[in-house]
C-alpha cells in the first residue's frame, strides 16, 4: 500500500526559476513518500504496482493558502463592493447561517466536493465562529482525504451582534474546546485564526497567543489588503507602526509559529521587512484582489526578497476554488501592475506561479508541492484531451495552456501523501 | 418552421443601465423575430409550438467583436511577450500554416465546433491573408448557423515573407475575388480586414477603399493597442496627428460604414472624437489587453460618450472564446483600472457588461442582442444546475454567478435568428 509507480507527463519545480519537465517519465511513491523522477524506471521499481498515465500531465497537488470554506455559497455574485462594505453586505450574513448545523451540513457538502474534485490537495482554511459547523468541516475534508489546516474563526468587536463572540474570555474557552475536539482528525489539523485586527479585540489577541502556545499552533489572518482597511487598523491601534505590528506585538506574526497572511497588498517597507524576518507566508489572492477593487500586491519583489509566497483562490471574494484560475489571474495582475503601477518588478510567467501553486504554497505542510525526492506524494493527473488541437503540443506548452483553459473535468486522477482518492475518466 | 414560444428565466438588456429579467417567463419567436417577453402568454400564443426550459436561464447570444480563428490552436500559451514580439514569435508562423488547407481544415473545425458550443451567437472574425482558408472557415460557420462576419486579412507591409501579401495590386485582385467567392453563404459575410497600420502600405489602403465603396462592406482592425504600436505608427504615418487618422484618410473608420476597432486602449481625445463622430464600434478585448501587458482601455468613458461599445475575446491573445469571460474580465479590469490608473471613472458591473456582450456588440449586427420586439431570435438556454448551491437564488444572482463561473457545459440550447442550432443536457 502507498507504493507503486506512476508513468506520464510529470512537471514539478525545484525552485521559483526551475519547472523540470520529464517526457514519459516514471515518479515513484514509496510510503506516501516520493523517492524521485526517471526518465527509466531502476529496475528494482519494475515489481511495484503501475498506473500508467502515458499521454497525461502529472503534477504536484496544489496548495490553496487561503480560502474561507463558508463563503463558498456566495462566489460570484455580489461583486459591486470594496472589502468592507462587501463583508457587511454579504459575508457576514452568509457566514451567521452556519450556526445552523443543517445548512452548514448542505453547504460544506457541496464545498468539500468540489474541493476534491478541483487540483488541490491541500488547503488554509478559514470556517466560522461557529463549533460545531467547523469542527463538521474538519470532519468532511478529513473523510475526503484533503489535507488542511482549518480555523474557527475568532472576532469580537466591530462585527455585527449575529456574528460576534460574547467576549474575549467565552472566546478563549470555545476556541480551547474547539482545538480539543478537532485533535481526532487525520489529514485535517486546527489553525487559529483572528479574522482580522480590526474584529479582533487586545484581549482576544492575548488569549489567542496563549492558545497558540499552549498548543504550538499555526495561525492565519488578513494583511495590508485595502486601503479603508489599513486606515482604520491605524485608528484602532495607535501605538502601531504598520498593520503587521498589530499581529506581531502579541506573537501572532511568525514568531517561531508558522503564519500565513492573505494579501499583503499595501504592505509598506517595515511590514515587508517583517514578514521576511518572521518567515510569515504571503497568500497571494489575485482574483480576490481584483474582484474588491483592492489592487495588486507586489508579489515579484516579494519572490526576489526570499518571502514565502504561495496562492490562494479566496472564496468567494475570489469566484472560483480552481488554483489554475488563480495562477492565470497571478500572471495577469502582474502584467497590469507592471504596465499601470511599476515597472521595475518584471510581470510573472509560468515558472514563477506553477512555483506558487505547488512548492511555494507547500512548504505550508512541510515537504509538499514537488515531485524530488523525500517529498510527500501529492499528485493529480490532468487529462486535456478535451482540449482540441491541431498538432502535438510538448508538454510545457500544455500545462501553460492547463493554466487558462483547464476545468475540473480535465482532473482524472488525485493521490494525496500517496493515497489515491479518486480516478475516472473525462468525457470528450 | 420558426414559429414558437421559449419558457425560463429570461434576462436581456434594454439599455446600458436596464436589464431587464422576467421570472417564469414567456420569449415569442415569430418567423426568426422577437415578438416579446410575456410574464403572462398572451392566449393568441398558445398554439404555437413550445419550449419549457423552466428553471434554466435564458439570455440573447452573444456578440463576439473580435476573435482570430486561425490563432485557435495557440491560445493559453506563449504569454510571455508584448503585442509585436508575440506577432512575431507566435501568430505569425501560426497563421502562415493556413496555406495547407488540410491544416486549416482540421483547426477549423475545431474552432467552428468550440465556437458552436460557447455562448456566443455571432462573430466578427478575423482569417488570414489565405482566400481558400478563409473560404473554408466561412463555409464551416455558415454551416454551423453562426452569423459571422469573416475577413481575409490584407497585410503587404512589415510583415515576415512567408505571411506577406506580394503588393497592393494583387492584393485588391485576391480580396475582390475572396468578396465574389464569398457571396454564396447565408449566414456568413465578408468584411474587410487590414490587419493593422503598420501592415498595410498606403496603396493597400486606397485598393481597399475603392472595394468597400464598390461592395458596402463594413470593416475591421485594430487601434491603439500597444504603446510601442502607436509609436510605430506615428513612424510610418508621419502626415496623421494620432493612429485612428491612418484609417480615416482612406474612410477606412466609418464614413458611412461599419467599422470596429479592436482595444483603442491608450486613444487620445481627438481619437475618441473621430470614434464617437463616425460611429466607429470599440472591440473592447479585457483578456487580451491583459495578457499581453497592453493596458486597460477606458470603456467606462466611451459608454458615458454613447460610443458603440461591445466585447471581443481576441483568440489567442484572449485565451478563452467564452464571451461570459470576456465579461468577468471586462468588469475585473476596470476595477484595476479604477483603482490603479483613474478613480474618475467607476468600475464596470454587470449590467453593463452583459449589455456589451449582447445589445452593445449585437447592434454591429442590426437589432440583435435583446429579447424586445423586432430584434432577431438569438436565444442562449444556460442550464446552471451544475454549480451546487444550498438554497435558491434568484435570477439576478444566478446570471451573475454565470459571468465567473460558466463553462460550456452550461449551455444546452442555441437559437440563431430563430433557428435552434442544438440541444443537448447537462451531466451533473
């Protein structure tokens, strides 16, 4: 079990600047664990169970560093706002209706389904502040075998009274309860995650850095990604320099823990600065970024600087949970912010966000997201077929095109940690 | 034959800022004209032949303004380079290729298929300088009964040798004789295409002049896509205060004909006068635009001037024929636009979107693109029941989702000018 060969098409990078492509090649899992790419199998494999998947594109599973599970039912529509008025609008009371266990049973169905059936593998997963509703989330991307970190989400102040935690003490004991109920999953593990600074109190950041190290947890949050937004952080944290110094002044910015921070699109030179110190992961969202008219982070100079920076889909102010949607928009914005904003960061290209999407966003969970040796064995099998062309395409020219054109049908097979969790055919 | 009444939800655009949705409604087809949408069918109408398509959605067809069929096999790849270097690198060497008609043949087919099964109800189309290609894209459309205009593209001048008119006199010649070929379709007609300024000399210009007089044919080009473009322009046209003036000095804008003009990013006020004064049609290419770093055209302007104004994927700049994408992108660019280059004109949303792709483009076609009385019967039935949702939307949220989130699948009929073209189910 969890060891055999997979024959194909295989694309992985190594690093940002090095997507190594190998024709017809064999990867091979042994334990979960990927002992590395041949262009001929060692004959001592040649015994291991084989899938052959000659013709298809095999890829590292992507990582989705940002994505909030109960906003799934509203992407794509309500798109006319900036970020606050979109939350008042329409997140917060989607949001109030996983109080009610049923419809959060309906809802996180339809999510973990299309999740499973999308390239991802794994995922940073924001829920609600409700319990029982998240611990119900946990427990489907668990029985689906997608790997994630999922977030009760913690907000008490500035929030509408149907979304809002009692206090930061109540908040304190639920979100204790709720990292004790969720010990019991195996692919899915707790992250605490403060919604953002301006629904969370001095005191719920407090309790959330004892919690943090109680429980070694991870965290995750928003950062820096409208301009309204970054101005109120700074009226209701005087003593702040920058937004991060908020997260950061109570240990909730890297600080030995790994963070993820979406967006970072306004992130001035100190919070940069910091970010790189505390080896804080950027989610690049692009579309989100797009869709709440919130700008275009600066993502090449964060490449350059050495930043952790992965994607993130950013359901539902991004409309779709497919990370090649997001790659695509990665590169658009890019260009845009080049021809518009700056032209001293060169646009991104294939390598920089194939990079992203799989190894960049990973490291997340360690050694994911590529295809060398010692790495857990994530992969998904992309049929193109349905994709018409008049003569044979390589295969770099192919995944260039996945990143456009591809759609959940063209996911024909998906190993997470080498299990597979599903195969079928795609219907031309 | 043509007579009937359609059943759903039924949205169109009156006007820029007015669209109008019927639940439950009626859609009367009377010998391939609209006759009305009914809440209520009128009783008269009750004999004639009926299509329940409850509970799906029923839109116009859209216009696509500007779309290159032979660029078909590259989209989704080779992104990596601005207008001209990606001229030269890819679309060149590609479109050369249709001088084998058994190529053409083949990826022709595979647009005309693709094109069949989009969204998209009618065309203005771009060839390549081949008349047989060219006559064989045509007749595929015509048969497929997508309305088109196809242009066999005129280029003489800085142009590679292998895709290079030989001079203007056997270029009129060609392109007089492509016009007579062409006559025999019923669904498809010529339009005149310079490529653009720089690759058509100034006699070519005059020829064309002399056969859109002699045949009233409308035409279709590009304008002010690049900055690097315009320069060149400005290079080769030293008697012409900006680039639009290199067409209108041979009434090659307007002048009494149709005439579309793809992108017009980077046009200046006098530009846009000479647009606005000859009813010159903006192809408004989002996708394209972006993809090759081009910029963000000021569209939000142009609808406020009452220019004519629709939208165009521009295959393979564009990487996806899906005109519902060209919508999401058109509303998600002038976001960016609004955000990083000018805060005087507010972003585009739906409605405005959906009026380019249907009214705003149609009306390059005469009355298409609406459901009110006396536009051609050009109906889209889009069944949405793929995309999983844990209570009911209504019609307006649901046709929005569409514009982010609609795959090809989702389209089970089409109807051109009363004509059904196909119908077929979704697998869910």
């Amino acid at each position: 079990m969890r060891k055999f060969v997979i024959k194909g098409n295989i694309c992985y990078s190594k690093s940002i600047n090095e997507l190594c492509i190998t024709q017809d090649g064999y990867v091979v899992c042994e334990d979960g664990i990927c002992t590395g790419v041949y262009k001929k199998l060692p004959e001592h494999y040649e015994i291991l169970p084989f899938y052959d998947y000659t013709d298809k594109i095999i890829i590292p599973g992507f990582t989705d560093l940002h994505i909030h599970a109960p906003q799934y039912p509203f992407r794509g529509f309500g798109m006319d706002l900036e970020l606050i008025g979109w939350l008042n609008a329409h997140t917060f009371p989607e949001e109030a209706k996983y109080s009610d266990i049923e419809y959060a049973q309906n809802a996180y169905s339809i999510f973990t389904t299309d999740l499973l059936n999308s390239a991802t593998t794994r995922a940073c997963v924001f829920g609600t502040i409700h319990i029982p509703a998240t611990i119900l989330l946990m427990e489907k991307l668990d029985n689906a075998g997608i790997k994630a970190y999922v977030g009760k989400v913690n907000m008490d102040r500035n929030s509408p009274e149907y979304l809002c935690e009692k206090n930061a003490e109540q908040a304190f004991k639920d979100t204790e309860q709720w990292i004790k109920d969720s010990a019991r999953f195996e692919n899915v593990k707790p992250i605490l995650t403060p919604r953002f600074i301006p629904a969370c109190s001095d005191s719920l950041m407090e309790k959330l850095s004892v919690l943090q190290k109680k429980y070694q947890l991870p965290v995750q949050s928003h950062l820096s990604e409208n301009t309204e937004e970054i101005q109120w952080v700074k009226e209701l944290c005087p003593g702040t320099a920058f937004y991060g110094e908020a997260y950061n002044k109570y240990g909730l910015f890297g600080n030995g823990f790994p963070a993820i921070m979406a967006h970072c699109i306004h992130s001035n030179e100190d919070e940069i600065n910091l970010i790189k110190e505390q080896n804080v992961f950027v989610a690049h969202c692009p579309e989100s970024n797009t869709n709440l008219s919130s700008g275009i982070a600066p993502i090449r100079a964060y490449l350059n600087l050495g930043i952790n920076t992965g994607l993130g889909t950013d359901i539902a102010a991004g409309s779709s949970l497919s990370v090649f949607k997001a790659m695509a928009m990665a590169i658009q914005c890019s260009k845009l912010r080049w021809r518009l904003q700056d032209q001293s960061l060169a646009p991104l290209g294939i390598k920089e966000v194939f990079y992203m999407a799989t190894k960049g966003g990973g490291k997340f969970f360690g050694k994911t997201g590529s295809f060398e040796k010692g790495y857990e064995f994530d992969a998904v099998i992309i049929d193109d077929s349905t994709i018409k062309h008049p003569y044979k395409l390589n295969t770099m020219e192919r995944l260039e095109r996945l990143v456009y054109l591809a759609e959940d049908k063209n996911i024909v097979a998906k190993f997470v940690n080498g299990k597979k969790l599903f195969e079928r055919t795609v219907s031309n």
